[in-house]
C-alpha cells in the first residue's frame, strides 16, 4: 500500500500529469466566470461546447456530437500546448542556422524586409507581402520537416494503391524525407541545396506536407508561420546573425523525439545598430 501511494506520488510529480492538473485549474476557473467576463479565445469556444453530461456517439450515422467533456477540453487545451511550442521554436532553430550559413540568403531577405519598413501597422500585415520570407520559411521546412512522424492515417477500408493491398486497420505513415528530397518532384535544381525560388514553381500538391495533408493537416499552420516570420524580421533588422563556435559538429539532428531536432545550435548575433 505504501509502494502504490509512493508511486501515485511520483506519478502525480511527472511532468505530464503536473502540467494537465494545472490545466484541470486553469479550465474549471474558466467555466466558473459569469457571462459578462467571458473572454474570446479558443478554450472559451471549447467551453462553450462543453458539458457534463453523458455524450452518446451515434453510431449509425456519420453524425459527430458537437458536444465536448470537460476532460476532453482539458486535453485540447494540453494537446495545443505541446503541439504549438517546440515546433515553433524547433522551426526556428532550423531557420537560425541556414541564415548562419547562408549570408546571401541573409541579406536578400533583409533587403526585402526593408522594402517593407514599419509604418506601425501590425506584423501580421507586414509580413503579409513578403514573398521571399514565405519562400524561406518553405524551403528550411522541406529540408528539416519538423515532425515528420506526426502524419498517420488509419485505413478505414481495404484498398490497393500502385498494387500494394493496404488492409482495413493498417496504420499508414508517408515518408515526409523521400518526398521533400525527391528530384522528380523539387528539380531541376538539387534538392540538397537550399534554393528558396524553387517554391515560386507549382509543385505536386502532396510534394511538399511539413504541416500534414487534407482536412486534419495542422490546425496551428498560419499561426506558427505568423510567428515564425513575425520572430525572424524583428530579428533580422536588429541582428546580424553568423556562425558560431563548433556549430557544424553540435548540429546533429537527433531523430529521437517526436520533434526532429537539432542537438543544439551555437551562433552568433552582431548587433546591427
Ligand atoms: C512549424 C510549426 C509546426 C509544424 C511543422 C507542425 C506540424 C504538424 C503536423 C505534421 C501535424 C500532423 C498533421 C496531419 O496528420 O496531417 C500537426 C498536427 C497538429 N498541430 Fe501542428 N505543427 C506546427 C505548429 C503548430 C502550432 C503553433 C500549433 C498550435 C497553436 C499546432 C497544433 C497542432 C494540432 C492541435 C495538431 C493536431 C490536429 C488534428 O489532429 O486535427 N501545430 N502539426
């Protein structure tokens, strides 16, 4: 009994299970407010689908319940935090250190970013016309997908593609890599080369998937590339960034975790002003 109590203690320390009580909080102080401290935000959207009663799935239609459990908000809310913050930040990562190696790409985006000076509108209208930015992003995630592992789709009928039988029930997982490296699909130019303007020619629309394909495909996409632009031009005006201190040999990108990450990334900002 003592075992099982120390274990529950330990359990209840881990990371996860620290981070969805504190969520349990945040989502009950929430449903507690009246109407008139209602705020607009996707956990206010969630809960005001959500209920305490019993959902019943009807299972002879395709019907989904737009009803939502208190606990399923609970792990909306965990499921956004994990999946919005280390991608974001992993992307970035990845977008340092081709600036760091690639000054020319550097200064052709920060000539562009120039072109579009801050006249105190938002970021996001800002950066809406920055075609060389888009590029950018693009192509630093067809070579690093961040979470390539991340698209799996169950089959839902046996079926036969290109002769392969796939049976009902098989999970199925494309091979993010191959395709994002694939010559038939990015050539002319070799894609192994970091080559931003090859995004400006129409490719097959299941070539390139960093975000996932079709209609559950990553519901954070515009936000994280908002951010990820809106990051990177603050940064560029202010900083100029360069390689740093053994950056090659610390770059080894460990494909161990859910993220495809870098085991660290050393650089070095000048300022510019
Ligand atoms: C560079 C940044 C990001 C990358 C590369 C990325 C990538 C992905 C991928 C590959 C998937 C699976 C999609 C599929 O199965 O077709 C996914 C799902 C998801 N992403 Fe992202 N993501 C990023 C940022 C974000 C952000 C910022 C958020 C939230 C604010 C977010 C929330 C989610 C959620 C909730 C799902 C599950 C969607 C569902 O199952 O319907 N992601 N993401």
């Amino acid at each position: 009994m003592r075992i099982l109590h120390k274990w529950k203690k330990t359990a209840e320390e881990l990371p996860r299970f620290w981070f969805v009580d504190r969520l349990h909080h945040v989502v009950n102080a929430r449903a507690s407010l009246d109407e008139t401290e209602r705020r607009i935000d996707l956990l206010q959207l969630m809960l005001d689908v959500a209920t305490s009663n019993e959902i019943k799935d009807d299972n002879n239609s395709d019907v989904i319940p737009k009803k939502l459990q208190y606990e399923e908000v609970v792990n909306n809310a965990f499921l956004f935090m994990i999946a919005g913050y280390e991608t974001t930040s992993t992307a970035l990562t990845y977008c340092t250190y081709i600036l760091a190696t690639h000054p020319t790409v550097q200064e052709k985006l920060r000539k562009e970013i120039e072109e579009y000076p801050d006249n105190n509108e938002s970021d996001y209208d800002r950066v809406h016309n920055m075609v060389y930015l888009d590029s950018f992003i693009r192509e630093v995630l067809r070579m690093f997908p961040i979470a390539p592992k991340a698209t799996t789709r169950e089959c839902n009928t046996t079926t036969t593609v290109c002769s392969y039988v796939i049976e009902k029930g098989s999970v199925i997982q494309p091979d993010m890599l191959s395709l994002h490296y694939d010559p038939n699909l990015w050539g002319p130019d070799d894609p192994n080369l970091f080559i931003p303007e090859r995004h400006l020619t129409r490719r097959h629309p299941v070539a390139y998937m960093p975000f996932g394909q079709g209609p559950r495909n990553c519901v954070g996409m515009r936000f994280a590339l908002m951010e990820i632009k809106s990051c990177l031009v603050h940064l560029l005006t202010q900083y100029i960034i360069l390689p740093g201190d053994e950056m090659e040999q610390k770059f080894k990108i460990l494909d161990v975790h859910f993220v495809r990450q870098p085991e660290a990334l050393y650089i070095k900002l000048a300022k510019r002003f």
